[in-house]
C-alpha cells in the first residue's frame, strides 16, 4: 500500500519534470506554427493581450502523464483504461484545435461530432468496466451511502458522465491557470479515493496528472505562455470521469469538480435565461468571465477559484467516508 503511494509521487515528480522539460522547445515550436489562441470579440477587452499566445499545450500534458504512468505503474489494467479514455478525449480536443488554430476555420470541431465521439469514447468504458472489470451498475450517494443499481440504465449515466467532465474542464479552462489549478486539487482528491476504494494504482496515474498540471501551470499561470486548449482540457476531463467511473465515486466526481459543475451550470442558465426572457442573469458566462467583468483581476478569480476547489474537494472527501 505505501508502496503504490511512493510510486505515486514518484511519477508525480517525473510528470512534473517532463512536463518543465517540454516547456522551453514545445513553446516556440507552437509558436512558430502559428497556432495562436484566438480571443472572443466580446469578452473581456484585458484579453485582447492574449492573441497569439500558443495554444494546443495539453500535448506537454498528454505526454507527462502517459509516460509517468507507464513508468511506475507497468501493466495495470486500470491505469492503462484510464490513460486510453485520457488520450482519446484528448485526440477529440486535439482535432478540434488543429481544425481551429492551423486550418484557419474559427468554428472547429462541429459540437455534433464532438458529442458523438464522446459518446462513443463513453459507451466503450461502460462496457469496459461492465464486462470486463465485472463492475457492478451501481452507483452510491455521498454521506448516505446509499447503494443504487441503475442496470442497464448504467451505460448512459455513464456517458453522461464522461460528456459532462470533458466539457466542463473545457469551459473552465478560460484563465491562465485557472483549469490546470482546479484540476490539481480535483485529482488529489481523487488519488485520496483511490486509496480509501483499494484502486491502488490508480493513484499512480492521479499523481502523474497532478504533476503534470504543476508543471505546465510553471508555463501557464499569468501571464501565460501557453494555452493548454481542448487537447488538454477534453484529456483531463476525459482521465478524471474514467478514473471516478473505476472507483464507483461517479456521483462523488460531482462534487469534488465542483468549480467544473458550476462553470456549466453557470453557462446553461445563461442560455436559457436569454432564450427564455431575453435578459443575461451574469455579465458574461463561463462564471469566471462574470467576475472578470465585475472588475476582479484575473489573477484574484483564478485564485478564488482555486480556492474553491480546495473547499469542494474536502467535502467531497467527507461525503465519501461512507463509501469507501
């Protein structure tokens, strides 16, 4: 047991030195692709600056983690489903950048076929973890404990599940730091799950995420020298919903992601309040924008965010002691 906690820092380190090795020759290789970020007319004008700054930084991420993990976790089946679900959400980000930042057409990936190949992606580790893992189709409520077997009803809540992480980093991920931070303390969370549910490698692979995050935020907090776009943010919500899913802590993701919870909430409620009654009930949507507009530095949101994230990561925690 404390075996798989050394290695988990062990691969934590090396996510983190890759990822600071990474930096210096992925920066200005992305910069000399010219696969600048392009910044919404109708954002924040303090975000004008940003324009240009390199985007598709979540290959750094990709890559730390797949290789810390492989490192110090071999052959674990667990480990290795949950670096295929990371990497596969993160090829859907990546195709959606490259569409927007190399082919020029600002509208990337159609959100069609986004959700279609997140479908997928989450129908195949619903059946994974169904027929191969002979995981049960239960699910279990924080601080009650409470056992529900959903049957086949499973497959979709999965999906739903894997869509609703995936997206939810990708709409959080819109201040320098701000996602990679968030996700820290989501996957320290997390490992801490893993080792209460006897999922002892996978605290390997949430520690190679939690290092790799470190790492790229040296590149990334304000002000930011690369972006990390949908490659990274699609992978960590990808990696986190698959490593939830393996832990039977589905609905506890929910509230330790808290910050990516309310970043969609906050999105969908601004739709529906415009398509409804006309009127925005936030200055702009994601959430984090509303601040931004209210007069807040960027830095002061990115770290009240954090913060946080901090909070609902400890309750989350709490919650799941009668679950573990």
């Amino acid at each position: 047991m404390h075996g798989y906690i050394t290695n988990a820092l062990i691969a934590g380190g090396i996510a983190v030195l890759i990822s600071l090795a990474m930096g210096p020759f992925m920066i200005p290789f992305l910069t000399r692709l010219k696969v600048g970020q392009s910044i919404r007319a109708e954002g924040p004008q303090r975000h004008y600056a940003k324009a240009g700054t390199p985007t598709m930084g979540g290959v750094i991420i990709i890559t730390a983690v797949m290789v810390a993990s492989f490192i110090t976790a071999g052959a674990s089946a667990e480990v290795l489903t949950a670096v295929l679900v990371f990497v596969a959400c993160g090829a859907i980000g990546f195709w959606d950048d490259y569409i927007k930042v190399v082919l020029k057409r600002s509208l990337g990936l159609r959100a069609r076929d986004k959700l279609v190949l997140q479908l997928i992606i989450g129908l195949a580790l619903a059946l994974l973890l169904l027929w191969y893992f002979h995981r049960q189709p239960q699910i279990v409520i924080p601080f009650i404990g409470t056992v529900y077997d959903l049957g086949i009803l499973y497959i979709p809540f999965l999906i739903c599940v894997l869509m609703g992480s995936t997206n939810g980093v990708n709409l959080t991920d819109g201040l320098d730091g701000l996602a990679a931070g968030v996700t820290f303390f989501v996957v320290i969370a997390l490992g801490a799950v893993c080792f209460m549910t006897k999922h002892y490698n996978l605290i390997i692979f949430c520690g190679s995420l939690a290092g790799a995050c470190v790492g790229f935020l040296v590149f990334n907090r304000h002000p930011a020298r690369v972006f990390m776009g949908d490659t990274g943010s699609m992978a960590i919500g990808g990696g986190v919903a698959a490593v939830a899913a393996l832990c039977q802590a589905e609905i506890v993701l929910v509230i330790i992601g808290g910050v990516y919870v309310l970043e969609t909430l906050s999105v969908a409620a601004q739709v529906v309040s415009y398509q409804t009654t006309g009127k925005r009930i936030l200055l702009m949507a994601p959430l984090h924008h509303h601040y931004e507009l209210r007069g807040w530095p960027e830095t002061k949101v990115v770290y009240f965010f954090w913060a946080l994230s901090f909070v609902f990561t400890v309750i989350g925690l709490l919650g799941f002691r009668h679950m573990g």
